[in-house]
C-alpha cells in the first residue's frame, strides 16, 4: 500500500503534469471508484469546464484542486494515474478518465479496484468525511517532538499502533513505522503512554529523517507501487529493518526478528530494541 512518501511522490508528479490543463470530460467505466456524488454522471458533469490548479495531499489522500471543486482521491492498494495521449490504448483495469482540452487524459488504474475518489466544493473537503478525522501531517512545519507527545503520548495501546492510527498522526503504514522505532531504538511493543521525552524526540527525528529520506528517493517500490509517471520510487533500498528477517542487524549484527505487534508484521532488532522493562 502507498504510504505518505509514495502519495507524496505521485502529488509532486501530478503537479508537473497536470496543472493548467482543462478537463473536457470525465469517463467512468467502474462507478464504485466514485464516491461522491452518488451519480457518476453528476459526478461528470460538475468537473466539465474545470482547470487543473494545483495538487495537494492530506495523509495518504491526493487532493485535485479545480478552480472552485477539489477531487479527493485515495489510491489504497494498487491504484495509478498515468498521463496518456488520447488515442493511446486504454489498459486493462483503468477505471476513471479526465480527458483534457489539449488532447492528453489523466487515466486512474486500479487493478484491486479498492481507490475511491469523492468530489466537494472548494472549502468542504477537509471538513468532511474522509478528510475531517486526520491527525497532524509529520511532514508539516507543525510537527514538533511537543505534537508528536501531545499526539501519542497518553495512548495505552503500543507505539506501533499508535502511530498506525490515522487519526492520531497521518500518513505513516506499516514500512515507515518499523523503520522510524528502529532508528529511535524502541520496541514496538512499547505502549505509547511509557515513552520518555528523550524517546519522543528520538522518535520525531527518527520519522521526519525516514520520511524526508523517502520522498527525496520517489518513494519505495516494495510491491507494485508506481509514481504519476509510471516510475518506481528506491527508497526500498535504503530500508534498514523492514523485510530483514534474519539478515544481520545493520548496527549490531544481531539478526533481525519479525514478529506480529498491532496486529502487522513487525521487523525489530532484539538487541537495539530490547523489550522495556515495564
Ligand atoms: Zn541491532
């Protein structure tokens, strides 16, 4: 599943794309991508006219600015956008096409068909559902080592689901998480409420620095994710302990440990990361 840095990734690619052109019309061939409005034809119609101008993201969701309208798009598992010439062959699993006035389409692929896209006026979307129950952005100005305390510091369940939790702090999946406890030496199992300051600063530098490293690197590719350009990201190159299970640990040699905590699929170093002793 994309994480924050691969969303990030396809936003940057979207915003060399797309922005400035007009949409003429809209194809739906999978009307359950389209969640609001119910009628996919409405759904066509409000963005006809519309011009492309900008791109953003909230979490893990793409937010398409159209003068006046903003398209709010997840891609969930395995869903793409690709920019084609009209005229190219349409591939299998595309879903939604934005043909635009200068003859190019923006063309949304998804072969698990789980991506949803929901359709507000300007000012709406981020007060309302998906957007409206999201916690702080780690890659804001705004997250400090004080708003990742405030955010997560006074949960009873683990680090790992703490930081899993959307609601609490957006963007990070099971990758990022394993990766950010590992640089910080915490064990995911550490219930959130246990965690000192020093390891809350270790923690919030240790998910900027994974995710800042990520984005430079256009993401990792660890299934089949691709950017707006049908490009991997590397970053799956660089990951330290995610996928490592019983390779030797990159600082200390002692082989890596996969085991399951929030429910995921969990990579940790036994010796950097002891269990705390509670
Ligand atoms: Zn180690």
């Amino acid at each position: 599943m994309p994480e924050l840095p691969e969303v990030e990734t396809v936003k940057r690619t979207l915003n060399e794309l797309i922005v400035g052109k007009q949409i003429e019309q809209v194809t739906v061939r999978l009307p359950r991508i389209i969640q609001r409005p119910d009628d996919i034809h409405a759904f066509a119609m409000e963005l006809a006219g519309h011009h492309v101008t900008g791109v953003e993201r909230r979490g893990k969701f793409l937010r398409i600015l159209l003068d006046g309208l903003v398209l709010v798009s997840h891609l969930r598992m395995e869903g793409r956008y690709g920019l084609y010439d009209r005229g190219e062959p349409v591939e299998k699993h595309t879903h939604v096409i934005f043909h635009f006035t200068d003859g190019t389409e923006l063309r949304y692929k998804d072969v698990r068909q789980f991506g949803t896209m929901h359709l507000f006026n300007s000012g709406e979307d981020l007060i309302s559902a998906p957007l409206y129950k999201l916690g702080i952005e780690p890659l804001d100005e705004a997250f400090t080592a004080e708003a990742l305390r405030d955010a997560v510091g006074s949960r009873a369940t683990s680090i790992k689901a703490a930081l899993l939790n959307q609601a609490y702090i957006v963007g990070i999946g099971n990758i990022y998480v394993d990766e950010s406890l590992f640089r910080a030496s915490i064990h995911p199992a550490q219930a959130a409420k246990s965690l000192s300051m020093d390891q809350i600063s270790r923690l919030h530098r240790a998910i900027v620095d994974t995710l800042s490293e990520s984005v430079a690197a256009g993401g990792s590719s660890v299934k089949s994710y691709v950017n707006g350009q049908g490009q991997s990201g590397s970053f799956q190159h660089q990951l330290q302990i995610y996928g490592r299970k019983a390779e030797p640990c990159i600082r200390c040699g002692t082989a890596v440990e996969k085991t399951v905590v929030a429910g995921r699929g969990t990579h940790y170093c036994p010796s950097c990361q002891p269990v705390p002793t509670m």
